[in-house]
C-alpha cells in the first residue's frame, strides 16, 4: 500500500514539476519578446501563404501545454480569485509591475501557482516519509510536510521578490551612465524625448525599456509629465523618482536641462559609491556566521586533535582505558 501511494505521489510531483518548468520556459521566452501569441501567428502565417483555414484548425495545432495545461492553471487562478481579497490581488498586481510583469501573467494565475507550488514541495516529502527505509514517525511527518507545504506555498513570492530586486539593481547601475549619455545628447541639440529615444536605441536593458516604452507612451497622445510618473510607478526606485521630478521641475521652471542631468548623474554615482561602501563595512559582520561554523571549529579539530589524543594516552591508564 505504502508503494502504491509512494508511486501516485511520484507521478503527481513529476507532473507538476514538468508543469512548473514549461510554464517558466514559456513565460521566460515572451518576457524576452521571444514568443507571442502563437494562435494568432499561425493565423497571420497561413493567411500570407493563401491557405483557407479556420481559428479553430489552428489552435488544434497547438501543443498540449497550450491547449490544456496553461488553461486548467487560468481557471485555478480564477477560481481562486473568489476567495482572495482584493487588497491581495491588487498587491500582487502592483510586485508583478514592479518586476516587470514576467510572462506577461495577471495576478489570479500567479496566486495559482503558489497551490501548486505547495503541491510539489508538500507532495515530494510525503513521497519520501512514504518509502520503505524511511521509518519516521507520525509527527515528524506531519512537521516535516507542513514545513515543506509552507515553503512551497511562499516560494513564487520569494521568486517575484528576487526579480524586483534584480530588476530595480539593474536600472539603478544603469541611470549614470543612462543620464551622462542623455546630457551629451541634449547638450548637442536634441529635445529630451529624442535624447531618450536615443539612449532606448542604444542600449538594451531595464532602463532602456523603459524610456522606449516612455516614448511610445507620448507619441501616442500622452503628456509628457504623465508618462514620466508612469515610468517612475513603474519600477519603485527611488533614484529614479528622484531623476522625474527634477526632469519636471526643470522643464516648469526653465532651468537648463543639461546642467540637471549632469547634477543628478554626479549625485547619483555619489549614492552608487557610498552604496558600495556600505555594502563592504556589511561584509565583516556578514562572514562571522560561516566563519563561527565552518572555519572555527575547523581549526579547533586542527589544533586540539592532538593534544586530545595525547592527553587521552596519558590519562588513560589512569582512568581504566
């Protein structure tokens, strides 16, 4: 019996982590803008090749996960959805924003895919306490999967987290060069729209997207000062905050927008050097916990092992040994 539950749980968790890993592939491939909608590329394919074929031949054609599993998760997401609150959904819309909205997913099917991340962790060590050279007992069984479900059920929010972070890290290393590139544009002539479309072109990362998507936003029908905000809300960072409103202010006012620029790029590298600084006076106190663990007694087995082992030969026949 224990074999028979052992093997369904396996097949579970092999099927979920299949699951898991196609979903990301797939997300991972339209955040890069590697893949779009395939239904309505395939329609557009045959339509330039003169093929008669209807919507619903074409997404026939599709593979299984783009037919059924991707669907079934929408619908769990949804179904949870229900019995979420709305201040939950809404802050998960905004940390999906923040992180740059990967996979292009809503937040009902990313709160779906905590479910079936406690699944598989949960799943996983039910599999293993179910083996037969496994004898625990029923408490730490209970424990061990409550720990694991736990872990399970937290780790796409963890891994959202990760991306903001990594996400707000990359466009804050990029902003001094990005604003040294935009003063040299603006110092030669160009408006700020056409020096920022200039730095979009020129690079590609975090920050370049979001002047690109900036510039779009004010060519079609934005104002200015609108789409700037947006691009702020956009990525949470303060030096970013910092560089719209001078950016508005400056326009407001008349003040020389290539003396701001170079302003906040020398102040902006001033953070980024006192940042690193900060980062190495953490590094002492970060290296005390494996340095107390690992490298200590380490060296005490080192040091002592052999003045044990002669005090134990001393001491020995005295003892009864």
């Amino acid at each position: 019996m224990n074999i028979l539950i052992g093997i369904i749980l396996a097949l579970v968790i092999i099927g979920g982590a299949v699951v898991l890993v196609i979903v990301g592939a797939r997300f991972a491939r339209q955040a890069q803008g590697e893949e779009g909608d395939p239904v309505l590329a395939r329609l557009a394919e045959a339509t330039q090749r003169g093929e008669n074929v209807s919507l619903e031949d074409i997404e026939l054609q599709q593979p299984f996960m783009e037919r059924v599993v991707l669907p079934i998760i929408r619908r769990i997401g949804d179904l949870s959805t229900r019995f979420t609150p709305e201040k939950l959904l809404q802050e998960t819309t905004r940390k999906l924003e923040l992180a740059g909205n990967p996979g292009r997913i809503d937040a009902s099917t990313f709160l779906a895919t905590r479910f079936v991340g406690a699944t598989i962790f949960g799943g996983l060590l039910l599999m293993i306490a179910n083996l037969p050279t496994v004898d625990w007992p029923l408490g730490r069984v209970i424990g061990v999967v409550g720990l694991f479900t736990t872990i399970g059920f937290f780790f796409p929010q963890l891994w959202l987290q990760s991306r903001i972070n990594r996400r707000q890290n990359e466009v804050r290393k990029a902003m001094p060069d990005a604003l040294d590139l935009l003063t040299i544009c603006v110092e030669a002539g160009l408006g700020f729209e056409a020096a920022m479309s200039k730095v979009a072109e020129k690079w590609e990362n975090e920050l370049s997207i979001l002047f690109g998507r900036c510039i779009r936003e004010v060519q079609l029908g934005k104002t200015q000062r609108e789409a700037l905000r947006d691009m702020e809300s956009r990525v949470g960072l303060p030096e970013l905050t910092s560089f719209v409103a001078a950016v508005i202010q400056s326009q407001a006012l008349g003040v020389s927008l290539a003396k701001v620029l170079r302003i906040q790029s020398d102040q902006m590298r001033m953070k980024r050097r006192q940042r690193a600084e900060e980062e190495a006076h953490k590094a002492p106190v970060k290296m005390i916990i494996p340095m107390a663990l690992l490298t200590f007694p380490s060296i005490m087995i080192i040091l002592m092992a052999p003045a044990a082992f002669q005090i134990a030969g001393a001491f020995g026949p005295f003892l009864g040994n």
